[in-house]
C-alpha cells in the first residue's frame, strides 16, 4: 500500500474554527428566532469592497486580455518587474530599507508563502514560535515533520514555546535555549501588539548569535500609525542577513478573496546545506518559485500594483483607518466595562481579558448565548491565550456599534 504523510496524523488543530462553527450552529439550531441577529467577529475576514483603483485596474487588465494586440500568457513566474518595482519603492525603499526589486516575489498570498518557504529548508530545524500563535506556523511544520506528537494541554512537542503574556505585553522574547527558525508575526495576530524597535533589534541579535533564520509576517503593516515602530524587519541593522519577510494585501486591500502577497528574500540570505556549504536562500526560492508556479493572474498583479499608486495609497490608507475606527470603537467598550483591552492602536485586532474569571470559551459562549456575538477564545491560539478572547475589527460600522453595545453582557453583575 502506498503510504501517507503520517505527520498530518499529529495535527490536533484545525480544531479551534471548526469548533467556533459547531456551537455556533448549534445555537442557532437551538435558537432560530435568534439566528439572523448573529454578528461575527471571529474570523479575521475583511468586509469592505475593494478599493477603486484595483477594481479599475483589474477591468482594464480584463479587457486587455480580450485583445489580440495585448493579450498575455503566462506570466514571470515571480512577478512582472513593474509590479515588484513598485512594491520594492513602496513598501521599502521609500522607508529607508534596502530591498531590491528582484528579492520581491509575488504569490497568491502569505499563507501559501509561509506554508511554502518549509520547502527550502532542511529537516530537523528547531522551530520557535509565539504563544498564543497564528496557527498556521505551527500546522505547516507539523505537517513537515518538525515537530513531535501534540502534547497533551496544547501545543506539539519538539517546538520553542515564547509566551506572550500580560507582563511581557504580549511581545515574544528570544529563547534562552537554542532554535534554527523563529516566526514573528507584528503587528500580531491574535494579540495585536507590536513589536518595537528595540524588541526586533534584540531578535536579530538573537538570530545572528544563533545562525537563525526569522521568518517576519507582517500581514498588518499597513495598520500600523504609530511611526515610532518599524514596519518591516529590514528597518532593522542586520536583518538582511538573517530575515525573510511576508507580507499581503489581504488586510490592506481586501485582497482576501483576490489573492495576492508577497515574500521578500534579501540575496545575502544564507543557510547551510547537509555538507556545511553556505547556500543563498534567494537562489532557492527562485529555483521553488520558477519550479512550482505559473505565478499570479496579470488582472490580479495590476490590482496590486494599483495600490500603490497615488490614488491607491489614499484609498488603503481610508480602509485601514476605517477597520482601526471600528478596533478603537471595540477597546472602548471594553475597557468600559472594567476589561483589560490590547491591540487595537496599531491593528485590526482586539485582545481582551475575560472577565469575573471566566476562562476564554466561557466568555466566548456568555457571549454567543446572550449577546450573538461571535468572536475567537484566546485558548484556541494556545495555552497564554487562555484568559484572552479576540475580536476581530474586520466589520462594518453598524455591525462594530452593536457589538459595543451588546458586550455589555460582560460587564460585572449583567448576566
Ligand atoms: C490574514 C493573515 C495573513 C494573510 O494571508 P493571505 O493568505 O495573504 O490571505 C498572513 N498572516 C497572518 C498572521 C494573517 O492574519
């Protein structure tokens, strides 16, 4: 018999939405006349149309492909230069970072990007990752074989924990103990917290000392207003030796249903092969990338281009003020109500501790049961996110006011 991937065999998640949809079905099942006043704020799904410029960039790609004179075929499979030229000056260059238009490649998005660099790294690192953490850095070297057998409480044997907890404001310290791959997620998803200046420079000290590789998500830059803190990791020192970063227009441009995103690897970038021989990471990637994928569709590449036009800029930048109105509106209520509210500032995400000692999923039923308000237990993002439940900003303005008033079903003597 042919034989599987046993390591998929290990997962124990895929077990945090699932769950998330089962109870709320089973509310609903059990309270019809309350179905239609269900609003969800778990996932982390965006709600509002796509900017102007994309979807008029994307019309334009469209009708050129229906002309002989402009049609195109496949495209480069990393991207087409003008596209990268713009993210490059964009996203870097503009801020003082040294990136190059050619150590920009385009995907479908951050996930496959994260899930995919495993591809190009050897067996056996060691892998460190947050707690609570996007699960997805945890799933994908499970399923690589980079971890043990999940542990019983949470969590996979073989990986470096970093806790995120109230006292270290929810920021992940470097480990004493060693590890090869570190992911860092800022501003964070679930927590919302933002690493500083100071915290990235201590990581890419940490990773030099270590011959370690960080892999830097920043899915959420864009959210970022505070213009003390760094919205790339290669506004830090060092960091081109040693980080590669994700990024996507998922969250900036609404992208989530477009797809597209992007993976910067800087060409001093070196990890060593079985024999000790240093081998450039961005040679890699480039062989996977031209190996493995036709690249992204051309209506798609002119979307994302589009936004960083001028008329683009201002229109992502409306977005994004507009979901970090609705997190402020959200920490508002909280804190209200006596609750400890992070994130928020900086992010789509609102981190909020439960109250009258209820743990994650008692205050994510309390709140199902008695308001209809979905959001996501800190618990499902590991063991520190117990005491935690997040809500997603990711709404519309009317639905983001309801919620703030029906959480007041936590406030202390309401239910
Ligand atoms: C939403 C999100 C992404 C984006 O994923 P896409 O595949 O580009 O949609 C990446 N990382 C984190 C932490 C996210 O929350």
């Amino acid at each position: 018999m042919f034989r599987i991937n046993d390591n998929y065999l290990k997962l124990t998640a895929g077990y945090l939405f699932p769950e998330i949809s089962r109870r709320v079905h089973a509310f609903t099942q059990a309270n019809p006349a309350l179905a239609s006043r269900v609003i969800r704020c778990g996932i982390g799904d965006v709600t509002e149309p796509l900017p102007v410029a994309a979807v008029t960039a994307m019309h334009e790609a469209v009708d050129a492909l229906s002309k002989h004179d402009s049609f195109r075929g496949y495209p480069p499979a990393t991207g087409y230069d003008f596209v990268r030229r713009a993210i490059a000056d964009g996203d870097f260059r503009s801020r003082g970072c040294i990136v190059a238009d050619d150590e920009v490649f385009l995907s479908d998005g951050s996930k496959p990007d994260a899930s995919a660099i495993l591809e190009i790294l050897g067996p056996g690192n060691r892998i460190a990752i947050s707690d609570p953490v996007y699960p997805v850095y945890a799933d994908t070297n499970v399923m690589a074989g980079n971890s043990g057998p999940a542990l019983r409480g949470g969590g996979y044997e073989g990986f470096v924990y970093l806790p995120c907890t109230e006292d270290n404001a929810f920021a992940p310290c470097p480990p004493k103990e060693h590890a090869d791959v570190v992911y860092l997620c800022s501003p964070n998803n679930p927590t919302g917290s933002v690493l500083d200046r100071a915290a990235l420079a201590r990581w890419v000290e940490w990773a030099h000392a270590h011959h370690a590789l960080i892999l830097f998500d920043a899915a959420y830059a864009d959210f970022i207003r505070d213009p003390s803190l760094p919205q790339s990791i290669y506004e830090i020192e060092g960091a081109r030796r040693c980080a590669i970063e994700f990024r996507s227009f998922s969250k900036v441009g609404g992208f989530t249903g477009v797809r597209c995103g992007y993976t910067v690897v800087p060409k001093e970038l070196v990890g060593a092969a079985a024999d000790g021989t240093r081998v450039a990471l961005h040679d890699l990637w480039m062989r996977r990338w031209a190996t493995c994928s036709n690249g992204v569709s051309w209506p798609v590449q002119c979307a994302a281009a589009a936004l960083y036009s001028a008329e683009g800029r201002g229109q992502t930048r409306a977005l994004t003020d507009f979901y970090l109105a609705n997190a402020a509106i959200l920490a508002r209520a909280c804190t209200a109500l006596g609750l400890r509210a992070f994130g928020a500032a900086n992010s789509p995400y609102v981190w909020v501790s439960c109250p009258r000692g209820l743990g994650s999923w008692e205050t994510f039923d309390l709140l199902l049961q008695h308001a209809q308000v979905v959001t996501t237990p800190g618990a499902g993002f590991g063991r520190c996110g117990e005491g935690f439940i997040r809500i997603s900003a990711f709404n519309s303005r009317a639905n983001v006011e309801e919620v703030a008033r029906r959480i007041g079903v936590l406030a202390p003597a309401a239910v």
